[in-house]
C-alpha cells in the first residue's frame, strides 16, 4: 500500500492494490447517512441480520451478535429490515418497532 | 544486416503478418470489415501452427477488448484489431486499458462510423477514440502500417510508458491494395521485440494483486495524473524505437514525414494514405514554381506540438485536411486542425492555417483538389486574408 496521500509520483500505477484483503482499510462507514442501533436485549440472536449484511458489518462472537462495525457500515438499513425481533421501547430510540431501528448518522 | 523479402502484399496481410511474427501470447478479435483480413489471415496462422498465440474468438468488440484486457493484466503480450463501429463497441475498455497501463498493441483500419451505413475509409473512428489514452501511430502504406506494428510492441511495453497503441492504416486504400513491400526475417522482427515479461501479473500468484480496484476522489486524480505523464515520455520513446527500427529494417521512422519542407512558405499537412496523393502533388506544384511542401504526421498522440512549431516555423500559410469532423467544434472543423491550430497559437505564431475535410466516407481525393488547396493558400499569402477557415474537398456544393 502506498503511505496514506500518496503523490501522484507516489501511488501505485493504474491503482494496482499488492495487498490482499487491504479493502478493510478503507473506511466505507464515512459515507452513512443513517445509522442502525441495536436493542441487545430483546435480540434473539438470530444471525438474519449477519446474513443479509451486505458489507460483513454484523460483528458476531460465539454465535451472539455483538457489535456493529461502524467502520464499514454503510447505513442500508437491510438489518433494520430484515431483522424478526420486535420491542415496545427500545434502547436507543425509545420508539416501537423492530431490534435494529435506523436513526440520522448526526443524530 | 538487413535481411528482408519483397512480397505483394496488401494492408490487411501486411499487419497480419507482423502479427504472425510478433507472435502474441493472446489475440481476441472479432472481425470487422475492412478489418477482417488480418484477423482472417492470422486465425488461419493459429490454424497453421504458425504462431503460439492463444487465439480467442469473441461474440463483440466490447469483449474483445475485455478479453484483452484481461489477457494483459495476466501479463501476457496481447494484441487485436478493429475498425469503425467495432472500435465504438469497444469504447468503454478501450479507456479501461489505458487506464489500467497495459500495453495492448490494435491494428485499426480506418472506416467511417455509421450512420449511414458506410464500410469505406475516413478517420471518425480513430480520431473518436483520440482522448482514450492511446498513442495513436498513422501508417501511410502497408508497409508502413506492417512497421508501425512491430514498433507499436516495443513502444507500447516500454517501463516509462505501459500504454496501449493503435495503428491505422486507411480502409481499403491501404487495407485492401496490394503493395510491394519488404517482409522481415521472423529472426530479426522477434530479436527486435524481444520477450516481455511485465512487471505486475495477475497469474503472479505469489505476489497476489488487485488490478482495476476502486478509486475514489482521494486517488483517482493522482492516477489520471500518472497517465498523462507517461503520455508525455512518449515521444521519445517513438523517436528512440523508430530509430533502432532502421537499424534491422533500414527503413528509420520519426515523427513526421516531411517532403520539400526546407524552404516552403506554404504547407499541407495530412495523414496517412493521402499523404502519397498529396506529395505527387506537391512535387508537380513545385514544377510549377510553387514553394509548397508536405508534412504528413505519423504521430497524432501523444500530439507533437513543439515539432509542429518547429516543422512550421517560417510557412506562412498552412492547409490542415481532416478525414473526420469534430461536431460542434469550432466552425465544424477537424480533429488534426484544431490540434494544429492551439499548438501554434500556444507558441505565439501568427501562421494562417485553414481546414479541409476531405474523404469523408471514402471519398476520393484528387490531384486536382491539391492544386485548389495550393491556390487557396497563394490567396491567403497575397491577400493576408482567409475567406473561410473550414472548407470541403470533393463535396457537391
Ligand atoms: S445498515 Fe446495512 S451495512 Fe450497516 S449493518 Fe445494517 S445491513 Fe450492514
Ligand atoms: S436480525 Fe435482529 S434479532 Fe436477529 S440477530 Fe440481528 S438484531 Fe438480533
């Protein structure tokens, strides 16, 4: 990889990548507009959410959701879509509705 | 020592026959008329067993060039041909090739694009193609156009540059009439070119590689910066190879062929095939007493502004004839023209050039329109004046 704001004398030619796997060093998370919030507790852990993701942003240890990677996370709202589980409060937006709920990035 | 065949040989099989000798590691092709000859004739050199080239035949131009662009990026030494509407289809990768500096080498026979239908020569179709990222080499004859070929290898796979480069030869005039011309041994042609081994491979397993990633505002200008400065280390390249060309060929190529340009005040310029029709004339007008001379470009990109200045230094009048229109320029005019005209304003010269578009469509040109030319320009030395910049060779007014 070329240091980061490489000069145009700097930068690999046509763009060529030699690192595999490097697209995670690339923050696409910058781009979001809304933003999913999670409610852990009325989560059943159903991994719909980690499957639909289209950006592998659904961060899952030992079979348990545990995170979203905001890093990547572009803000699609498939998970809020998908997601199965209802609340009547939920944790961070205190509304009505499902598990995963979007909400404004500057919110 | 040069050691060549004299052969009949049209166009087409001129460049197929470079090709056989050049022997790509990778041809992907679809044919094409007036194109169709070379890569009828090289798929029969595959046929032969002539040649070790993994020959793939494609359903479009727009994969063909994919195709080739593929092949490429593997690292493989890779070459096609088309024309006219074929060279439109292929229009997104053609830039894609550029871009991604791999050095594809594409024969061109020049036809005008549809519509209307049209199989026969003029420029449309490579001038088109003109801010694609291409070096663009004209070939006046099938020699010329078998040389440039072979060059184009060398040129194109340089360290400095790793562009792609398109060699035209005019449809039919130049594709389709048989010429005496010189054939290299397969030795020397091979010797020349040498083998390529490029730099980054996608089929480098060890080394694994992206190529044709993603490329956002926070790169993608410093990439198109790149580009245009290995476009502009071009120029030397062409000189340096066609120098070493002589030495095996003995036929040594520059940028310009410049015919009873040392003391002329008044000049034509033209690409390829015409030039041949435009030096007789030339050479009959300077029977006549007409100090006229002939500057006929073999390169149009990277565009040689400077030689252009320094060709035209001391011409007072300049006809530049265009095989293509760019709509909507200014007055309508052509391509070579327009170019001709910013690099002499940007050097301060006060030249009087004028425009003809001629052949449109393969129409013909004649002695007789050189001659109209000739006068056209003794006007405008006399009078100081240019009754029209733009104006139309063989057209019913
Ligand atoms: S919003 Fe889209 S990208 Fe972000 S976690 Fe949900 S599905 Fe993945
Ligand atoms: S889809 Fe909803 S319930 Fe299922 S794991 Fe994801 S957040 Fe939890």
């Amino acid at each position: 990889m070329p240091k980061q704001k490489a000069t145009w004398k700097e930068t690999n030619i046509a763009g060529l990548v030699f690192e595999p796997g490097s697209s995670a060093e690339y923050h696409t998370g910058t781009w979001r507009t809304l933003r999913p919030v999670h409610d852990m507790e009325h989560c059943t852990h159903c991994m719909l959410c980690w499957v639909y993701c289209p950006d592998s942003s659904i961060i899952v240890e030992d079979g348990r959701w545990m995170a979203f990677d905001y890093d990547h996370c572009k803000g699609c709202g498939i998970c809020a879509s998908v997601c199965p589980a209802k609340v009547k409060v939920h944790e961070h937006t205190g509304k009505e509705g499902k598990v995963i709920q979007m909400v404004l990035e500057q919110d | 020592m040069v050691v060549s065949t004299k052969m009949a040989l049209d166009g087409a099989h001129a460049a197929a026959r470079a090709m056989q000798q050049i022997n790509p590691d990778v041809l992907a092709a679809y044919p094409i008329t007036p194109q169709t000859a070379i890569v009828q004739t090289f798929s029969q050199y595959v046929a032969d067993g002539e040649v070790d080239t993994e020959f793939i035949a494609v359903e479009s131009e727009h994969a063909a060039m994919s195709a080739c662009v593929g092949a490429a990026a593997a690292g493989g030494r890779v070459m096609t041909a088309t024309a006219a509407n074929g060279l439109a289809l292929m229009w997104e990768i053609v830039y894609i090739a550029a871009s991604m500096r791999l050095p594809i080498v594409m024969a061109v026979v020049n036809r005008a694009l549809s519509a209307p239908l049209n199989i026969h020569c003029d420029h449309s179709d490579s001038m088109g193609a003109r801010e694609a990222g291409w070096i663009q080499l004209y070939s006046e004859t099938a020699q010329e156009a078998y040389d440039n070929l072979i060059q184009a290898v060398r040129i194109a796979e340089h360290p400095d540059l790793l562009l792609p480069v398109m060699v035209m030869q005019d449809g039919f005039i130049t594709g389709h009439g048989l010429e005496r011309m010189e054939v290299l041994e397969d030795s020397a042609v091979r010797d020349f070119i040498g083998t390529y081994k490029a730099k980054y491979s996608l089929l480098d397993i060890d080394h694994p590689i992206t190529f044709g990633a993603w490329d956002m505002y926070d790169y993608y200008f410093e990439h198109k910066r790149q580009q245009t400065d290995a476009m502009s280390k071009a120029m030397k390249v062409i000189v340096d190879v066609g120098e070493e060309f002589g030495k095996i060929s003995g036929r040594s190529y520059g940028i310009f062929d410049a015919y009873a340009m040392d003391d002329a005040e008044l000049a034509i310029i033209v690409l390829s095939s015409t030039a041949g029709t435009a030096r007789t004339s030339v050479k009959e007008l300077r029977a006549e007493g007409v100090k006229i001379g002939l500057l006929k470009p073999r390169v149009f990109r990277p565009f040689p502004a400077q030689e252009f200045v320094d060709a035209l230094k001391g011409v007072k009048a300049v006809a530049v004839l265009d095989r293509s229109i760019s709509f909507g320029a200014m007055d309508g005019a052509g391509p070579l023209f327009l170019e001709v005209c910013a690099a002499l304003f940007a050097a301060g010269l006060k030249t009087k050039v004028v425009n003809y578009i001629y052949g449109l469509g393969g129409r013909d040109i004649f002695p007789q329109h050189f001659a109209q030319v000739a006068s056209d320009l003794q006007d405008i030395t006399a009078t100081g004046k240019v009754k029209s910049l733009v104006s139309y060779l063989g057209l019913r007014e």
